[in-house]
C-alpha cells in the first residue's frame, strides 16, 4: 500500500476516479488519459482499462463472435504437438505456432457450414516456453484472417516481452491483429488488470460488456495507478528514482547467457535441460532429471548453505509429457527479470552447479 501511496504521488494522482469516468475525456479523468495514451503507443485507435486478463479476452471473443453465434459454436484448437522434435539437449519441444498449421486446420475443419469467426494467437506461447511464431508467419496469419473476414485477435499478455524477440515497437507486433490484449502484471508488474485495445466501435461495444460483466466498478483507480506505474517503470524505462529500468531486450539477453553457460557446463548439462535451446524473450522452461522433493531438498540446502534461492515454483513432470520418456520428473518457468536481472551470472553459475553435485540419481 504504501509504495502504491508513492505510485500516486509519481505520477500526479490525488483524487479518484468513479465509475470508470468513461464519459470524461483524458485531460479529465487519469484511467482515460493512460487509456488514450497506451492506444496510442500500440497504434490503435481505442483502448479499454479491464479489472482482469480473463474478462478481457472473454469480452473480446463475444464481440469478434457475436454471443448468439459464440453459444452455438466449438472451438477449433490448433496444435503443434504432432511436430514434436528432439533436441540436442535431449528434450522432446513442441514447436511454436506457424501459418501452415493454422491454415490446414482452418481447411480441415468439418465445420458444417464453417463459423469460423476469430483466430486467437499467443505472443509469446507461454506454455512451450516463450517460442514466438515467426513474423513472416504472423503477417500470413493477418492476410489469410482478411481475406476470409476472420478477427484475428492477439493474447499479448507478454506482449511485452515478445517485443524483445521480434526487435520491434509495440505497435509493430499490434499492427497485423484486429484486437489486442496485455496483463499489468506479467512482466511489467503492476497490481493487476488488462487493457483491451482495438476500433473505437469494438472498444465501445467492450465497455457495454464491461458493464454487462460488472467491470465497472466504483473505482479502478488503485489498478490502473499500479498498473501504469509499472509501464513507465519496465517499459518506458523510468524508475521512481529517475534511472533507467531494466529492458526487455536486455532481461533476454542475460537470460541467453545464463541458459548457455549452464547448458554448457558439464556437470550442470547432466542434470537440466532448457527447451527452447535459446531463449526466444525473457522466459524459458527449464527440465530437470531429481523428482520435485529432490529439487526442493537441495534448493532448501543451498539457500541455507549459499544464501541463493534458485527458484520459488517447480511442477512434477507427469507420464504424458515428452520430457518424462527422457528422464526429466520436474520443470519449472525461469524468468528474468527486474529483481534477478541485478543478480550476477556467476551466481546463477554457482548454485546450479551445487545443485548438479548434490543429486545422485
């Protein structure tokens, strides 16, 4: 509370704004101000303050789908499973998503007659690890949802991240779709809520479903100050001491080295295997051969030995992963970010390293 109390103070707040002020212009109201600005940034014409990730994206299939047609429909999932290759690491991965697989699955479907109405693409696709389909492909995706008058909708709740991968502005990566959404607290890590940003009459018709879903609360206020406290913070890159934050480009960066210098260690490389090989953004799913007490017993053991805590969540690899036929039985997310951005590489180094020498399997 109280570095959200210094949050307002950074950035001129001091009264609230009700009911979502959706009728003030941005001079007028701060949630429309960062509204209009961040519409402005990522090249579309109007934005929409949502107090979560998951009424975002729901709002935005009702209205690419219209709700009679979205209750009558089933969804079409476009899977890369059956393109699974093995790494040299030893890991089975899944690759990311590309126009082919999109296009055949569109062309395939037994829809009768098709309805298919939105293509929902992740950018990054956080479940295999950050991959980002190619842009070349993305641009194809954009093309081909044109041509057959498909809304091609983006889950950019990393989008953020994905900016580093391409090496492009947010508008660019916003650009080929005709909706977007992004999470303030994945990556630039603010309270919480979503801004839903696309047309002004998708973006008038989302505040309608606001309504309709109870979003508009009394006061978003304590969000939106949070949550743009933390774009200016992890985006823009001012810090509430006035230095420079730390990048996305430069959180993937450190993030490859780290990935290389472990995969590359002898004894380390027995032990953990990283899919994708090299990090495509800031993120990376990490494999590792001891069973998730094992892990937990020698992260307690070297935190209490070393003072370095390699990691805070870790999942058991279940029988229908590919990596459990190669002998992983945990995995975990590693990010980089503001607060391990600072640590040193040689740290990382270190604790893995005692980590490899203290499992026996």
């Amino acid at each position: 509370m109280a570095s959200l109390a210094e949050d307002c103070k950074r950035v001129g707040v001091d009264q609230w704004d009700t009911n979502g002020d959706f009728n003030k212009r941005g001079d007028e109201s701060f949630l429309k101000g960062i509204e209009e600005k961040l519409a402005n940034e990522f090249g579309k014409a109007d934005a929409v303050f949502m107090p979560s990730g998951v009424m975002a994206q729901s709002i935005a299939l009702l209205i690419h789908a219209s709700y009679r047609e979205l209750l009558r429909m089933e969804p079409l999932v476009v899977s890369t499973r059956n393109k699974i290759t093995r790494q040299a690491n030893g890991i089975l991965s899944i690759p990311a998503m590309t126009f082919v697989d999109v296009r055949d699955a569109v062309e395939a479907t037994t829809l009768d007659p098709p309805r298919l109405t939105t293509l929902m693409l992740e950018l990054p696709h956080c479940e295999i690890g950050g991959k980002l389909t190619s842009w070349a492909d993305v641009q194809k995706m954009s093309e081909y949802c044109r041509r057959h008058k498909i809304r091609f909708h983006c889950d950019g709740a990393r989008i953020f991240e994905a900016t580093a991968g391409y090496q492009k502005t947010l508008s660019k990566p916003a650009e080929p779709f005709d909706s977007v959404y992004f999470f303030f607290y994945k990556g630039l890590g603010g309270m919480l809520g979503a801004m839903l940003l696309g047309s002004k009459d998708f973006c008038e018709r989302a505040r309608i479903w606001l309504r309709r879903f109870g979003g508009n609360l009394y006061t978003l206020m304590p969000f939106a100050v949070s949550g743009w406290s933390g774009y200016c913070k992890n985006w823009v890159g001012i810090k509430s001491d006035g230095c420079a934050g730390y990048s996305f480009v430069k959180k993937r960066d450190k993030l490859q080295t780290i990935v290389r210098l472990l995969s590359s260690d002898e004894s380390i490389g027995k032990v953990i295997a990283f899919d994708p090989q090299i990090p495509f953004v800031n993120m990376v799913h990490c494999y590792l051969k001891p069973s998730v007490d094992e892990c937990d017993r020698l992260r307690d053991q070297i935190a209490i030995d070393y003072g370095i805590e390699l990691y805070v969540r870790i999942r058991k690899v279940t029988s229908d992963d590919p990596s459990f036929r190669e002998g992983f039985r945990s995995k975990l997310e590693l990010s980089m970010g503001e607060g391990n951005g600072s640590v040193a590489t040689e740290v990382f180094l270190r604790g893995w390293k005692v980590f490899a020498a203290g499992y026996h399997g």
